[in-house]
C-alpha cells in the first residue's frame, strides 16, 4: 500500500510462460511510457505470461481449456461490435439494467481510499483532508516514510500511530461497503479488488474468498526478524497502549501485514489473472488509479467489457485510454451508489441490509 506517487509496489512477482524463476516488474514512468501489464490466464490454467505478450483474450476465444464468456445476452444490444459512436454509449441506467437482467454476473470490482472517506478515513490526495495534506501529527521526513522499510526499523512509531487511527471498530462500513456485500448475496460478485487496509469491507460481511486485500492486511502480523505470524489480535493492545508490539520469541518488531514499498504483494493477488478475463463488467470505485500495480488492473477485462468508474475525478485510462462501453459517474461516492442502487431496485433491501448490519455492529460495541 501506501504510495503517493505513481510508483510501484515494489516486488510482485510474476511467473514466465516456461516456469523461470520469477522476476521483479516496473511501474510506469507516465501512461504512455507503461511497461507492465497484468497478466492473463495461459493455457494451463493461472500461470502468467511474459509482458510483451499479446493482451486480453477476446470473448470466445479459449481460456485454460474452457470457453471464454461470451456476452451474447440481449440486453439492449448492449454488448456491441464496438465502435465509439455516441450511439453506443453506455449509461448508469444501462449498467444497471445489465445486473438487474443478469447480463453481467460475473462483476469485478476495484476500489480504493474514497470508498471509505464517506466512514471518516481520509484518503490520501483529497486536498486540505487528505492524509497527505495533514502528515505533521506523524512526524515523519516526507510522506512515503511511513510505509518505508528502512524508516519503519529506525522509527516505527509513526506507522503504529497510523495503525492505531485505523484500529478495527473505530470506523463503520457505509453504504458503498453494503452495496459490494449485497451484490456478494446476489450471487453477482466475482472478486473485489481493495487496496485499502482499514478492513471494512470484511466488516460489513463480504468473505474473505471473495477478496484480494492487495495492499496487506491488519488482520495479521508477521514479526520483522524471526518471521513468525499471528494473528493481528495479538498485538492491538500494544498498538492501543502506544507501545511497539514485540514479538513474545525474540523480542524483533512486529510488523502487521501492510504492503511496504519494496514488498511484495499477497499471493491472492495473483488471483487477478483467472478473475480478469472472466469479468463481465468492471467496477472501479474510489481511488485515483495511481498506485501499480494495482492501476493497470483496470485495463485487464476484455475489451468489450463495460467499465464503470465512480469517483470524484476522472482518473487513470478513463482520461487517457477510455474505451467505448466505459461510464463514468462523477461526484460523491455515496450519491452514485445511492442512485445506482434506485436504479436496479434494490433501495429496500439495501435499507433491511444496512439496518440489520448496524444492529450487529451496536450490539458488539456494548
Ligand atoms: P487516493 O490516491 O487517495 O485516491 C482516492 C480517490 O478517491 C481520489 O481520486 C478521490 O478524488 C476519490 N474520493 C475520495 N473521496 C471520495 C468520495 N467521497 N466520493 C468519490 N470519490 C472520492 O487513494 P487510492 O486508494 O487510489 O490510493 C491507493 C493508496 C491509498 C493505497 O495504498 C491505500 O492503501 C491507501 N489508503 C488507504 C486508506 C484506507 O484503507 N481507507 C486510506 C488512505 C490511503
């Protein structure tokens, strides 16, 4: 996690076509200039292929040996020959027609620091309230530190402080957190893609199958010198005390499981290259797309698949690359859930969900 710029979590690894041994891959240095890709599926089954290879299967084509989805519902002609006419554009209404009918049901889903803003959690860029505009209470050289290795073994007391701010009860789910659980109850939610570390998305009773916590988790520490794990209970009364959790075996730094730069990436991660090609529509909801390589992520679905972008701003290959079927929902993200969720009819069940959630959620806090 935790990148400012458009730089890259550091080591993901990625196996080559012959089974070499895996290497390190690059951010980009500007959109145009982008070198890395996500992977897709290879023959036999999730092994990635080199970069340079050719990209996305098309529908029909043949994925680990079976059939790749072909979007022949009729819904509206939705799904079709491609083109940019503005005829064929799509709408919020249309993607939401597309779930209601099940023409989509298969959905993807990546989302960032804005989905949770709505709960109180700054984000990074927002100017005046994001993170990056209120970093003196951290007492850290420039904002990166806080998430850099070599900063953390010399001084992890800022990090622990941030940890503290972010300590599992001290936000809620909002409504874009119960929107993902219920497309999950539906049956409609292929995987959710996160990059944020606060966990609500597990609060608000999404399974962890269905998720890939890309940038780490709180859920769990690893200790920085012996490497034993446990789980993230273990040391959240250090953490509230304002003490550095040590580890009980040989007293090195315990460090939960947040992505530092330089880290790799979860293993789940991998799971990108099954989950991508098998997408039926892509929701990207929250984030500036400036953090690889989890960015790139967004230009991994097919392209007749439809994408839909709900964010503040217009960002990553929405503005430089946007493709025929993209929608984009500009402003806040609780007005375009709130108005998307209208529009699929789900307006009452969404209440019983949220109602019955925060019930749960009071009754723990007793
Ligand atoms: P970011 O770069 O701060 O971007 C957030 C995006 O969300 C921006 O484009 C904002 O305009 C937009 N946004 C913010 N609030 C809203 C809102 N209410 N409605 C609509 N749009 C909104 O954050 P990213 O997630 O893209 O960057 C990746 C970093 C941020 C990851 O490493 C995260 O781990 C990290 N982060 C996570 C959290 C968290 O866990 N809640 C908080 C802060 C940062």
């Amino acid at each position: 996690m935790a990148l400012w710029g458009r730089r890259s979590l550091g080591a993901l690894r990625l196996w080559g076509p012959g089974g070499e041994r895996p290497g390190p891959v690059r951010a980009p240095q500007s959109p145009q200039s982008r070198v890395w890709r996500p992977v897709c599926a290879g023959a036999d089954g999730v092994r990635a292929r080199a970069a340079t290879e050719p990209r996305w299967r098309e529908p029909g084509s043949v994925i680990g040996g079976r059939r790749a989805i072909s979007l022949s519902v009729g819904a509206s002609g939705i799904f079709g020959s491609g083109g940019n006419s503005e005829k064929e554009k799509l709408s919020l209404q249309d993607i939401a027609e597309l779930i209601r009918v099940r023409a989509c049901q298969k959905v993807v889903v990546m989302v960032g620091a804005g989905i949770s803003t709505p709960s109180g959690i700054p984000d990074f860029r927002s100017p005046g309230s994001g993170l990056y505009s209120n970093l003196q209470q951290y007492n850290i050289p420039y904002p990166e530190a806080i998430f850099e290795l070599d900063f953390f073994s010399h001084n992890p007391k800022p990090f622990f402080t941030l940890a503290k701010e972010l300590y599992p009860g001290n936000y809620r789910p909002n409504a874009t957190h119960y929107f993902l659980r219920l497309l999950h109850d539906k049956g409609l939610l292929l995987r959710l893609y996160t990059q944020n570390i606060d966990g609500l998305e597990r609060v608000s009773g999404i399974p962890t199958s269905k998720l890939v916590e890309a940038h780490g988790t709180f859920a769990s520490a690893t200790c920085t010198v012996c490497r034993r794990s446990c789980p993230g209970e273990d040391f959240w009364a250090d953490v509230m005390a304002d003490r550095v959790p040590c580890c009980p075996v040989c007293t090195g730094i315990v460090k939960p499981d947040i992505v530092f730069f330089g880290e790799p990436l979860p293993q789940r991660f991998l799971l990108h290259v099954v989950d991508f090609p098998m997408a039926d529509l892509l929701l990207i909801l929250g984030t500036s797309l400036e953090v690889e390589p989890f960015a790139s992520l967004s230009e991994a679905v097919r392209s007749t698949v439809p994408r839909l972008l709900i964010n503040r701003d217009l960002v990553g290959p929405f503005t430089w690359r946007p493709r025929s079927r993209d929608v984009t929902q500009l402003g806040d993200v609780i007005h375009s859930i709130e108005r998307l969720v209208e529009l699929l009819g789900w307006t009452e069940e969404m209440q019983d969900l949220v109602q019955r959630e925060t019930g749960k959620l009071d009754r723990q806090d007793r």
